[in-house]
C-alpha cells in the first residue's frame, strides 16, 4: 500500500535459522501495527500486533519491534519451522488498514 | 474459523455482467472492511463500513459500491465486470472503529473468489 512499504518480497532461510521482515510508513499518527500470515489460498490470520505505546512485543518465536521515531516496524520469527512458510503482511492503522506487498518466507527442511 | 462468513465461496461470471458478494462479521463486531487480492499480490483495502455508515474509502472503483445493513452483514457489488477484477475478495471484521485508540484486530473471512472470464 501506498502508506506501508515491505521487505524483503521473498526470503529463503534454513529450518532453525532466524528471519526478519521490516517494514516502513508514512504517518506518523498510525498507532497500531499488526502482522498477518497467510497461509496458500487460505484467510490472513494475526499472529502478532504492537501498538505505538510499546517498542517491542514478543509471543514465544515471534517478536515484533517498533520505532516510531524512524517509522519502521519489524517482525522477527526465531527458530523457523517449515510449517513458517507462508506470505507475511504487515499493516499499521491510520483511519483504514494500509498493507504491506507482503515477503513470502520460504523454510528449507 | 474466525467468525467470519462469506458467500459465496466463488463466482464465475463474464466480463460487462454485476455480481454482489455477502459477508456476515463476527457476532458482536460492528466494522467490516472490504480488501481485494489479485494473483500474488497484497491486500488492497477497498472500503470500511461502522454500524451501518462508510467510515473510510480505500482503493475502490466507481463500478465498485457496498454497504451494509441493519442487521451488520455487508454486502460489496461489483458492476460492469472486467478481466481484472478476477481476484480474491475478502471481508474482516472487527469490534471496533480502527481509529478506536490502539486500534483493533481484524478477522478475515475465506474469501470469495471471482473469476470474470
């Protein structure tokens, strides 16, 4: 989206290595960032949100941090699991949803 | 599932003909919003609406219009289709407004997709 920019489109990692999506935006009164996975042909799912009031936000492997000064937030996935594989997108909040082009991760076993 | 419904779950149709998609949000949640997936592409937000009334517009064509009823199911209708409307559209929902303050999450639907042939 025009708002949010995403990196990297498409990212190999070896099953157990760690992988990083970043992503940048433009408006500074955006105030919630989620994350969303989805899945081949299937729905997007939330796997981790942060709001603008925290830096950084962790749910087991996954993390998530956020500068607000810089206008960047970032998703970090630990010991990936091919079952990881998926398309990313993120999405921050500023009167609608604006998303990423989203980074397809592909776990090699 | 995510509470979320959609019909229907595709849609073959031809170019120049109307077709109106449906989405009932999850018990509770008054926001759907509308998004349009092409082939491998990102999430295009089309529209918003908030118990009953637009809220927000995004990237939605003039042959493109929604609304949404009494009851808080939506409806999206898409006219004068064209072979680039093939794609997978999706309704989400939510409790709140998103500019509710730390915004909110959104549930999304299966899609429903549409081939224009």
């Amino acid at each position: 989206g025009e708002n949010v920019e995403q990196h990297p489109s498409t990212l190999s990692v070896q099953e157990g290595d760690s992988a990083v999506i970043k992503c940048t935006y433009s408006d500074s009164a955006s105030n919630y960032f989620p994350w969303y996975k989805q899945e081949l042909g299937k729905r997007p799912q939330l796997i981790i949100d942060i709001r603008s009031n925290v830096g950084e936000k962790k749910d087991q492997r996954i993390a998530v941090t956020l500068n607000k000064t810089a206008k960047h937030f970032s998703l970090h996935i630990t010991e990936t699991q091919p079952e990881d594989s998926a398309v990313y997108f993120c999405s921050n909040n500023f009167n609608k949803f604006y998303f990423g082009s989203g980074t397809k991760l592909n776990v090699k076993p | 599932d995510s509470g979320v419904t959609q019909t229907p779950k595709h849609l073959i149709t031809a170019t120049g003909q109307r077709v109106t998609l449906r989405c009932s949000p999850r018990s509770g949640d008054l926001s759907v919003y509308w998004y349009q997936q092409s082939l491998d592409q990102g999430l295009q937000f089309l529209i918003q609406y908030y118990n009953g009334e637009e809220r927000a517009k995004g990237n939605i064509l003039e042959r493109f219009s929604a609304q949404q009823f009494p009851d808080l199911h939506s409806e999206l209708n898409l006219s004068s289709l064209e072979l680039g409307d093939s794609a997978l559209y999706f309704c989400a929902s939510s409790v709140y407004l998103g500019t509710a303050p730390g915004g909110n999450e959104q549930f999304f639907g299966p899609g429903t997709r549409l081939t224009v042939l």
